[in-house]
C-alpha cells in the first residue's frame, strides 16, 4: 500500500522505528497514537513481516481494530478469548471454537497473517502447536487408507460422528464414502474409497448434496483444541479419579459431605464425555489432567517472523488483573464447596509471565497519551504529533473549507471512500468547489503535496499527521457512519 506508506517516509519516528525492528532493538514504544491511526502505523511498520499478533484490552476494541486493519490488510483474523469462568457450559460455541482453530490452523501451516485478540485469549492454557500439528490428516487421492483407524483417529480430533453431515465438526461414512466438514471450511468434502484406497475426492454442498468442486489432496485438521489417544484419555482419567479421591477425604475429614458427593460427578461427566464421543463433551477446564505442559497462543507463533503490538498497554495489564481477580474469587468458591478440582484453578497463564515472554519478541507497545509506569520494559520510545479529524456532520462546506488550508500548505491528502463508485462522486463534487481530485484504484500510485487522491474502501475514522503534512480523511468523518438494519 504505497500510497498510505510512503508520506511516512519523511517522517524520522517511522524511520528510526523501521531501522529498531530491523535491528532488533525492540520492545520500542511509542506514544501520541490515535484510533484507526494505530492500524495505520501497524500495516505500515511491519510491511516486512508475515505475521503481526494485535494485543488489546477488550472484545470490543479488537472488533474496532479489525474492521479497520481490514482496509489495510485482508489476511486478518480475530482470536477470541475463551470465557473462563464458564467452562463447564452445556452449550459449546462452534463459532468460537472454529475461529480460534482458523488461527491455529494458518499458524500451522506456516501462512501470512494478522491476528488480533485481547489479552485474556493470551491467557488461556493451551495444548502445544505441535501437538495439533502431528494430527493433521493429509488424505490425496491413490493413498491406502484403513477406515477404521481414520475413524477412530477423527473422533479423537473432536469430530462428531452422525448419520449426515450438516455441520462443520461432522463426519459420516456409509459404505465406501466418508463425508467431513472441517470447523474452517465453507463446505465438507466427500472422499470415496475403493476398498481402502481413495478413488476421489470433491466437495459438495449440505442442502442439495451436488458435487462442487474435485481435489487431489485435502487436509482434515482437529475439530476441538484438545486431541486425545486412548493412552492419553486413560492417564488423563486416572489422574483425575485420584484428585477426586483424594479431595473426597479433605471433605469428608472437615464433614462437607455434600461438597464430597459432588466430586464423583466431575470423573463421571469426564468418562462419559469421552464414551459418548469427544466430539459432544466440553473437557476445556480439565486440561491439566491430559495436558500437563501447556502454552500461551503468543509462544506458538515465530518469534523471527512476527512483530507484536500492544494496543495500550496500561489498559491490558488492567484487564489481565480484572479477569485474573474475577476468576480467583469464582474458582475459589467453586473449590470449597467441591464443584471443581484443584487443579482446574491452573487454566490460566500468569499475565506478568505473558510480559517477560513478549519483552523477549519483537514488541512495540502503542498508546494515545505518555504513561510513566509500564507492563513491561522497552529500549527506546518515541512520541508521534498525530490528531484525530473531528466530525463534519454533513457539513460540505467546512470540508472543503478545510480542503483548501491544507492544499495551500501542500498536504498530502487522501480520502477514503465506502466505494470505487462513491469515490467517483465524490470527486466530483469536489470539483464543483473548485478542487481537483482524483478517483484511483492502484493503491501501489504515490500522493504528491497538495493533491487530493481518493480511494475506495471502509475506514472508521481519518487521522492528521500535522508535522508531516500527510492526512487520511474516511467518509465516516463526513456523513458519519452508515446505521444498519437489524434483521
């Protein structure tokens, strides 16, 4: 994106900043960022790398920041933090699920991208990527295949097993034909055996069951974010059973024989979950027991190929101690009166472990105002001369008042419209108050000073590079954002 890098090339914050990435003089902070501003200097900053990891404060403001990274980057996805505190809900988001394992399964397979996500998704215990890795099935036609073994191995990745594939966690076999529907694809594919060497491979679309479209190859990947052996499932349930025993004689000891009659239920909702199917069980909470290694998602991406940003940083370790008091003070009560296990209380990764692992990253920490007292050291800041563009409410006249001052004093200008088309009009209408600008699509051309260049696509707000002469006006600014209806 030439067009929005380049004006920042005169300025020396982003220089010098580029020249500290480059040599790995990092963390680096840098204060006096502003809203949509932020997802600007991101894609702009770290233009060389593959993969960017967005921290944030809030589930909120990592949806803010997504759509307006998306102007600037496609590859984007949002990681959402699971919610600790009700794990052991009946109700298993698929939605979740199969927007955490879209991260992984790119961070697998060694893809560009942008992840953004709060700091409680950081904190969640995670199986090791490797682990998930090694389950990868990777099935091309010609290759033998026993079914019974891909069966069995397809439950253990949190499949479901049903008479008819209709949703993404599903597979089916009737006869020689096996269906499955990976949680990331947009349809499942169906893959005919002949004895046991695949014939075909297509897929095909849920309602009307027509093939779409034939491959080669297709690579199943875990439905759930924990894969399980028989050997594993069996120490994972032993473990469990001994905790149980041994938390039943603390209760019985101290007279809690209530407490003590709650524990059976945690082994038997464990073993049965596991008889009926991993496929239809929630054992997230009991991770420890089958996973007693685990990591935080920021140890599972590479540290040489990603560059790490804090999207105010106070703010995060506010929110990492919030969700780590909250959930103290629940899990503690839950553990006195024997609704869960000790060891279900370790299901969080320490936040002050999350800062020393991401002070050994390439992390750059942004904020809007200076703060005194950081999360986590830095070798170098800097402070951006950046202001949000204040609303025109409709008010054309004052735009194009504006337009003129900072024409005259050779700005660089760009307009961001909703569409190729309205940034046609626009121009336009700019040219009946006299200022000629130009509608273009190749984000790749340059801005010279005192033009006007106006592109199509969605940013939330626009933003003043003042020392710089460089500003991003979006359409949002101008008529405000677009209300849409709820169906």
């Amino acid at each position: 994106m030439k067009l929005f890098t380049e004006p920042l090339e005169a300025l020396s914050e982003y220089r010098e900043l580029k020249e500290d990435i480059l040599q790995d003089r990092l963390p680096a902070y840098v204060a006096g960022c502003v809203d949509s501003q932020k997802c600007h200097w991101i894609s702009s900053v770290s233009e060389a790398y593959p993969t960017k990891l967005i921290i944030t404060y809030s589930e909120a403001r990592a949806k803010a920041l997504y759509e307006d990274y998306r102007f600037f980057d496609r590859d984007v996805f949002i990681y959402p933090a699971r919610d600790v505190i009700f794990y052991n809900a009946d109700v298993h988001s698929h939605l979740l699920v199969s927007k955490r394992l879209a991260v992984l399964k790119r961070l697998m397979e060694g893809e560009r991208m942008t992840v953004i996500t709060t700091v409680d998704g950081l904190m969640d215990a995670l199986v090791p990527l490797e682990v998930l890795k090694q389950q990868i099935i990777r099935l091309y036609e010609g290759a033998v295949v026993s079914q019974d073994q891909l069966i069995k191995r397809l439950v253990n990745m949190g499949f479901e097993r049903t008479g008819q594939v209709e949703g993404p966690g599903q597979f089916s076999i009737r006869g020689g034909i096996l269906d499955v529907y990976n949680l990331m694809d947009d349809c499942p594919y169906r893959i005919e055996f002949w004895d046991d060497e695949i014939d075909t491979i297509r897929s095909f679309d849920v309602q009307s069951q027509r093939s779409i479209e034939r491959c080669e190859t297709y690579n199943i990947y875990p439905a759930a974010e924990m894969v399980f052996s028989g050997d594993k499932i069996r120490k994972g349930l032993s473990a469990i059973k001994k905790d149980v025993e041994k938390q039943k004689k603390k209760f019985a000891g101290e007279g809690q024989q209530e407490a003590a009659g709650r524990l059976d239920r945690i082994y038997e909702d464990a073993r049965d979950a596991f008889e009926g199917g991993y496929g239809e069980s929630n054992v997230d909470s009991l991770i420890r027991y089958f996973y007693p290694e685990t990591v935080s998602l920021a140890e599972d991406f590479d540290r040489e190929q990603t560059l790490v940003f804090l999207d105010e940083p106070h703010r995060i370790a506010e929110k990492a101690e919030s969700v780590t008091r909250e959930f103290e003070e629940s899990m503690k009560g839950r553990l006195e009166k024997g609704y869960i296990l000790p060891r279900q209380m370790e299901v969080l990764v320490d936040v002050r472990q999350i800062f020393r692992l991401l002070e050994q990253r390439k992390t750059i920490l942004l904020s809007t105002l200076e703060q005194r007292q950081m999360p986590m050291a830095f070798k170098s800041q800097y402070h951006l001369d950046v202001k949000s563009i204040q609303p025109y409410n409709r008010n054309f006249e004052l735009l194009v008042k504006d337009l003129k001052r900072w024409k005259k004093k050779q700005y660089q200008i760009i307009l961001v419209a909703q569409s190729k088309t309205r940034a046609q009009h626009l121009a336009a209408d700019l040219e009946s108050y006299e200022l000629t600008a130009a509608a273009v699509d190749d984000l790749e051309s340059s801005v010279l000073p005192g033009q006007i260049i106006i592109c199509g696509g969605r940013l939330h707000g626009g933003m003043e590079y003042t020392s710089l002469h460089f500003v991003i006006l979006s359409e949002s600014d101008i008529f405000g954002e677009e209300k849409r209806k709820r169906r």
